[in-house]
C-alpha cells in the first residue's frame, strides 16, 4: 500500500520530468514536498538553511523516502 504524500515529506523523482513532461536534471538525494495542488506536487531543496523551490512533478513519479 502507498503512503499518501503530505507537506514536508522527503521524496526522490522516479522519472527525471516535470510536470508536463519535459526533462529535468536532479542535484540533489532528495527533495522535501512544499506544495502539493492536486497530483501536481511543488519540490525544493534545502542549502545553507534556505529553501529553494526546485520544480514541480506529478505525485505519481515519487517515491517517499523512509527514514
């Protein structure tokens, strides 16, 4: 069974495209969920204590990373 994504989870993208499928480069491990509309999820990273807001993908090209 899937978990259901929330705000703040750490996720890896499955398929390196956004969400209209046009391809991404990923820098980093993971990405923490910060805005989730629908199946359009919004990702960032985290540097230097600062949030950068990365892309957005699909919420069924992520996988939750478990801790």
């Amino acid at each position: 069974m899937k978990k259901e994504l929330k705000l703040g989870d750490k996720v890896k993208i499955i398929n390196n495209v956004d969400i209209n499928g046009n391809k991404i480069e990923t820098y980093e491990p993971y990405y923490i969920i910060t805005d989730i509309n629908g199946n359009e999820i919004e990702l960032s990273s985290i540097r230097n204590n600062m949030i950068y807001k990365f892309n957005k993908v699909k919420k069924n090209n992520l996988k939750k990373v478990e801790e």
